[in-house]
C-alpha cells in the first residue's frame, strides 16, 4: 500500500482535530442545553397568572392498567408555564416509589414558572431540580433571589390516562412553555393512599403542589438558545469526522 500524500495526512491531520474538538464542544453544550441565555424571550402568555375556578363535581371512579382510581375534581384549572425542570415516573412498572404505589395515572411532575419570573436574567441564576414529588430551586445570587417571584412558580403533578395525553406529557422538555387545561383534584390510589391538591399559589412545603387532572395539554414553543445550536451544530461535525476517520486509508507507521 501506498504512503499517503502529505496534503491528505494534513486534511487527516485537521479532521481529527476537528473531531476531539467537536466531542469537547457537543460535551460542553450538552450539559448547557437547558441554560437560560441572554436571548431567551418568553412568550407572551407566560404574563397570564392561572385561572382557577371552583365548580361542584361529584367524585369518579376510572380504571387504567386494570387498576381503579378515584378522581374528585375541585376547582377548573388552566395554566401556561414555562418548563424549568421536570421529572418522568416509572409508573407503569419497576421498583420506583409511584410504581410501588400504582400511582400509575401520575405521568409527571412538572415544574413551571410565570410572570414576571420568566425572565432569563433571573433563571440563568437559579438551578432547578425534581425529585419523587417536589421542585427544589436555589441560587448564590442575593439580587436573583430577590427578583423572583415564588408565588410564580409551581410543581404540578399531572394525572392523565387518555394516550395520546400521555405521548404528549412525555414529549415536553425544559424550555418549554406549555398549555394546560383540567381540573385540580384530589384522587384515590388502587392501594387507598389519597393524594391531595394545592389550591392557591402562595403556598410552600408539603401539600404546596398542584394535582391536575389532565384534560387538555400542548408544547406552544420551545427554547432555542446558542447551546442548543451549538449542540446540534458539533453533532453534525462530530458525525462527519468520525465517518471521514473511518474511512480513511490505513497509514502504517515504519520503524526505524
């Protein structure tokens, strides 16, 4: 086999600088994807504070997953929020807490903020985080924590068994401003255990979070921000030099 040219070892040679750099940078914007930038403009319906209604609806049985659960609606409830973190259940299945409850209608909990909270020169120096059934939220930043609003910020764990509901629950990411319509309920496990509702949004600690019974939900828009291009950008070349590496002629080396 013949020695490669010196111009194709230094196209080779640049590729593969391209290729650890490309790595570098797709690691960075990864675990920088979800950050609020200075070009973060929320939505205009994210200025709407939720719309809470009371009515007079009786208590109702349901079945999902060969399981009966009781739902007791309270009040009408409709949202738009802004995703800063969330977390998916293993509801359907496996060793998690809301498995082990068959807590199988609690998709996922959500954590959204509104108003004036919306803004990314606040969120860009707050970290957000799920756990089973909170939101936990901190910042170092003394003026950051001042500018936000905790009565515009809320945990919402959302109950639906319709699928496509469902689909469309597991779909929505950080970023995201979203749409909810339903009903704050209380409801009744197959094993007895009662989960309660918030009804105000001026509440912390246990029992502060909202239980939406999901009757309508959708993705408005999603965050577009530099690490996302940035992302999205490095995967490609990241893709095209690894292809170009494997592709390349085998060079040996000679010893001398």
């Amino acid at each position: 086999m013949g020695e490669l040219s010196s111009y194709n070892k230094t196209m080779l040679k640049i590729n593969n600088y391209l290729l650890v750099l490309s790595f570098l940078l797709a690691m960075v914007s990864f675990t920088k994807r979800n950050d609020f930038t200075a070009d973060f403009v929320p939505h205009p319906l994210l200025k709407h504070e939720p719309i809470q209604q009371s009515i007079n609806q009786q208590p109702y049985n349901i079945e999902y997953q060969q399981e009966t659960f009781t739902i007791m609606p309270k009040y009408d409830y409709e949202l738009f929020g802004l995703v800063v973190s969330y977390r998916l259940h293993d509801s359907d299945g496996g060793w998690m807490i809301h498995a082990q409850n068959k807590d199988h209608i609690n998709v996922a909990d959500y954590c959204v903020v509104w108003g004036a909270s919306a803004d990314a020169s606040i969120l860009a120096h707050f970290s957000f985080s799920n756990g089973q059934f909170t939101c936990n939220f901190q910042t170092q930043s003394n003026q950051a924590w001042e500018a936000f609003n905790q009565n515009q910020i809320s945990n919402n764990h959302l109950l639906a068994v319709d699928e496509h509901l469902r689909e469309t629950i597991d779909e929505i990411n950080i970023g995201d401003v979203i749409h909810i319509k339903g009903k704050l309920a209380h409801y009744i496990n197959p094993l007895g255990g009662e989960r309660g509702t918030s009804v105000v949004r001026t509440d912390t600690g246990n029992g502060a979070c909202e239980t939406i019974w999901v009757e309508a939900i959708g993705i408005i828009d999603s965050m577009t921000s530099i690490w996302r291009t940035l992302l999205t950008a490095s995967l490609i070349v990241l893709i095209l030099t690894v292809l170009i590496y494997l592709r390349a002629p085998y060079a040996p080396h000679k010893l001398h």
